[in-house]
C-alpha cells in the first residue's frame, strides 16, 4: 500500500482550488469529491490572490492618474480575465435558465447551451456595469480604498462556494462541477474558514483606515460588505435549490458573481462616507 506525505491531500486541494477557479498554471493532480470539498475551503484564499493581482493593475493605473473609472474597468476586467469569464458565464446562464420559466430538466438544458439568451444578456451587463461604477466610487474616495475594495470582492464571492457547496446541498445534475463538488464541505471546517476570512479582511480594512475612527468605520464596512454578498448569494442558491432542484457549476459561478458585486455596493457606499 502506497502510503501518502503528510499534507499530501491539502495540497491536491489547493491545486484543485487554483486549477478550476483561475486560469493559473496549476495541475489539478487529484479529482474526487473528498478533494473537492478541501479546494471549496481554499477558495477565498483563491479570491484573495485573484484580488490582489487585479487590484494591483487597477492601483498601477490610479496612481499612474489614468482616472478611478479606468481603473475600475481594468480590475473588472482582470478578474475576468483571471478566471476566463467562468463565473460571469455562469451568471449569465442561471439567469438565462430562470428567466425561461421552464421546467426543471428544460432550464437546465437551456443552462447547458453554449448561447446567451436575452436574459443572460441583459444580467451579464448590469452586473458588469454595477461591478465598475461602485468600484470607480470607491477609487474616488482613494487608491487603497478602491484596491481594497477589488481584494474583499473577490474573497467575499469565493467565500459564497463555502455555502454552496455545504453538507445536504443537492447537485441538480448527476454529472459535472456541481456534482463533484455538492454536500462536500463540512460547516465544522467551513465555520472557521469564515471567521478567519472575517477577521483578516476586517484588519485590513482598519489598517487601510489609519486605525482611527475611520479605520473602525472601514473595518464595519468591510464586514458588513462581506455579510451583504453571503447574504445575496445565499438567497440565489435557495432559490437555484427550489427551482432546479440542486446546485450546477452555473449556479456557483452566479453566487461568486452575486457575491462580488453585493460586496463592492456596500464597500463604495462606506468607501465614500
């Protein structure tokens, strides 16, 4: 009997996590559901790198004076591109599939097709348009608060897998992502996961605030921008739940969307106070 290195399973799942939720050059070396649930833990830390290297384009560019609307369009942008667009295809799926108001098996049908209906459409663009706008705002009020704002957005929509992917969450299809990664993980490991999520960016945002009293502001800010996007995505997925019966890789790919972009509202409304 081959007999594993200690960390050996941590690491499959780290690789899991960049390997289907970046366009990183990592080899996902090991596919099962045991792995899938450890990667689903890794994801913020997914979003948190995603998020640094986008917000560092954008930072690059406001320092540079090219305008806090360029440099909410270039964060957007990259983390598009970071992910080849996978959860803004998602997105654009799911609401093609609600919108259809169809049965079951026939949303889903209508969710696996490689076109975008006019729903899609028209969701894919005012999350897109949403996403800039409270990101320019908050590039506005300041470079760090905008790059911020880019690192706690990401983390916030990776950190929505963690719910999706809970204990007793159905998968709608018997193949695929959402197969593979349904009812993986466990809320004993996902709760620490989120309070060390929490706590971290709350610091941050303390930090980037001067620790003063508008430190203590941007740090409730932060962490109530991160409640509001659980909170967005939570209400998708009960609703994807009763609708199509369990979870699909759209309907994740739509919570990391729904996340991200409830996060960065709240975050520029606090950003600019």
């Amino acid at each position: 009997m081959v007999r594993r290195k200690p960390g050996a399973a941590a690491v499959a799942g780290l690789r899991f996590a960049f390997g289907t939720l970046s366009v990183l050059p990592v080899r996902v070396t090991r596919w099962d559901r045991p792995t899938a649930g450890r990667a689903m833990l890794c994801s913020p830390l997914v979003g948190i790198v995603l998020g640094v290297l986008a917000a560092a384009l954008g930072g690059g560019l406001d320092r540079l004076r090219g305008g806090s609307l360029l440099a909410a369009v270039a964060c957007v942008g990259a983390l598009a591109a970071l992910t080849r667009g996978l959860h803004l295809d998602g997105l654009a799926d799911v609401a093609d599939g609600l919108g259809s108001n169809k049965p079951p098996a026939t949303a889903l049908k209508i969710m696996k097709a490689s076109d975008i209906g006019p729903f899609g459409v028209l969701v894919l663009v005012l999350a897109l348009l949403t996403q800039v706008a409270a990101l320019a705002r908050a590039f506005d009020a300041g470079g760090w608060l905008g790059a911020f704002g880019v690192v706690l957005a990401a983390t916030t929509g990776r950190l929505a897998l963690l719910r999706g992917c809970l204990h007793g969450t159905p998968s709608a299809r018997p193949e695929g992502l959402g197969a593979t990664v349904a009812g993986t993980v466990s809320p004993s490991l996902a709760l620490p996961t989120v309070l060390v999520t929490l706590s971290g960016l709350g610091a941050t945002a303390w930090a980037v605030g001067g620790f003063g009293g508008a430190g203590l502001r941007l740090a409730v800010g932060a962490l109530l921008a991160l409640a509001c996007g659980l909170a967005s995505a939570t209400l998708l997925l009960a609703h994807c739940v009763r609708r199509f019966g369990g979870i699909t890789g759209d309907v994740l790919g739509a919570m990391v969307e729904t996340g991200t972009t409830a996060a960065l509202i709240v975050w520029a409304l606090f950003a600019a106070a």
